[in-house]
C-alpha cells in the first residue's frame, strides 16, 4: 500500500515546530481523514478542529502547502505523488494548540454590526419585493464561516491594522445587510470610518480562497466601497449639501 508523508505543525502559542509524519494511503482519502490516522495511530494528542466533515460546517480550516483551505474537502490525489504535505494553523489568529487557532475575534467583529431593520409592513400586513433583490443577497447567506477569507487577508495579517478592518467575512454580511430589500439600517457611516471598506484593496484574495465560491469582492466588497464614495465623495452630491445645508 502507498504511503504519503506530511509535516504537520504543533506546539501551543508560545512555540512549536513542524513534525514529519508518514501514514498508509487508501482511496478517496482527503487531508483530514489523513489527520484522523495520524492521531489516532500516531500521536492521540494532535490538536484539530473539525465537525460535519462535508464541507460545510467551516471548521477543519487550516493551512495546507500554504494555502488556506478546508482540510475535509482536500482530496491527497490533488497533490504530485512524493510531495510532502505540509499542514499548519490559520496564521492569522493565535495558537491554542496544534491546528487549532483562536478564531473568537471574529465574533467580536460580528457583534459591532448592526442587526437586520426591517422597513413597516405593507397596508395589508405584507411585505413586498422584486425576485432580484432577493437573489442578490442569496449568494451571501452561503458563507459557512470557515474564516478561510480572513486568513489569507492581507489587512488582517498585518496585526496592527487588524481592529480598523473587520475583514472579507464581515464585509460580506454588511452587504447582505445593506442590499437586504427591506432593510431600513443605515450602516454606510460605519463602513468607512469603523468597518474600514477603505483598507481593502481588492486584490480578490478572499475570492479565490472562499470554498462556497462566493463573489466576495465583486459583489460585496466593491458595491458597499461604491456606496461609501455615492455618499461621502461625489462632488455633485458635496455641491448640492453645500448649497442647500449650508
């Protein structure tokens, strides 16, 4: 039977090191499954996060070869026969132990965001809307929070910008907010001078790590950006507050 070799990172938030591992492959293995052996024949206390084991729970997240990635969805045939597999924790959050990360500052950031508003109900108790605009908010209810987004997100790597920029994930429910059809809340205020809309520089990062395949950048990041400059920034909209606010 094949073997595949793999460097998985352990230690805690102090220090740690890369471990070299080998283990007997069988068919259809994913990088998870590869770690389940590993734990269960090699090392009982290897640390790992993981639930539904189907993609879409968000929780096996880590860093595979360097790239952020959903252990449970990473099949080992992707990967050239003989290459090492190397798989470490989220670089952007701190270590509690092995694989595992802190990701508890994500919850803080969701907490800052103001809560869906719905407008009055029609005149006859109902509330109205065009198929559009629902399904244009469809696409953000898909997030599994894996966080894999604010992992490889530049601004939030960089540690001491990381509380002015809430981050790919969240910026993507500020837009499922504000595009909400019946939403009344207005968050624009916030998203640039709190939620930091202005920080990202759409390098679409986020995009191409998200696993649900949604379109963070495009149709989340850059509309709420667009909103911000409609408000704060056209010079038609300046002259005419100019004139009539004084």
């Amino acid at each position: 039977m094949a073997q595949r070799s793999f460097k998985i990172w352990r230690g805690d938030k102090n220090n740690g090191q890369f471990v070299a591992y080998a283990i007997e492959l069988e068919p259809g293995m994913v990088v998870l499954d590869a770690i389940h052996r590993i734990q269960s024949r090699q090392v009982t206390d290897l640390a790992v996060r993981w639930n539904c084991k189907a993609g879409k729970c968000g929780s096996c997240s880590v860093e595979i070869n360097g790239k952020p990635r959903l252990s449970c969805m990473t099949r080992l045939n992707e990967f050239p026969e003989g290459q090492v597999i190397t798989v470490q924790p989220l670089k952007t959050f701190p270590i509690i132990k092995d694989l595992v990360t802190d990701v508890s500052w994500n919850y803080a950031q969701n907490k800052r965001i103001a809560p869906f508003k719905p407008r009055t109900k029609d005149a006859d108790g109902n509330y109205r809307m065009y198929q559009r605009d629902v399904e244009r908010v469809q696409e953000f209810r898909k997030c599994i929070e894996c966080y894999l987004c604010q992992d490889v997100c530049h601004v939030l790597r960089d540690h001491a910008k990381k509380e002015e920029f809430v981050g790919p994930r969240f910026m993507i429910r500020l837009a499922s907010l504000e595009m909400h059809p019946l939403d009344i809340e207005d968050r624009i205020p916030k998203i640039k001078k709190e939620y930091g809309a202005g920080m990202c520089n759409i390098t679409k990062c986020c995009t191409d790590v998200c696993p649900e395949h949604i379109h963070i950048t495009d149709n989340g990041i850059v509309p709420l950006k667009e909103r911000v400059v409609d408000r704060y920034y056209d010079p038609i909209l300046w002259l005419w507050r100019k004139i009539f606010r004084g």
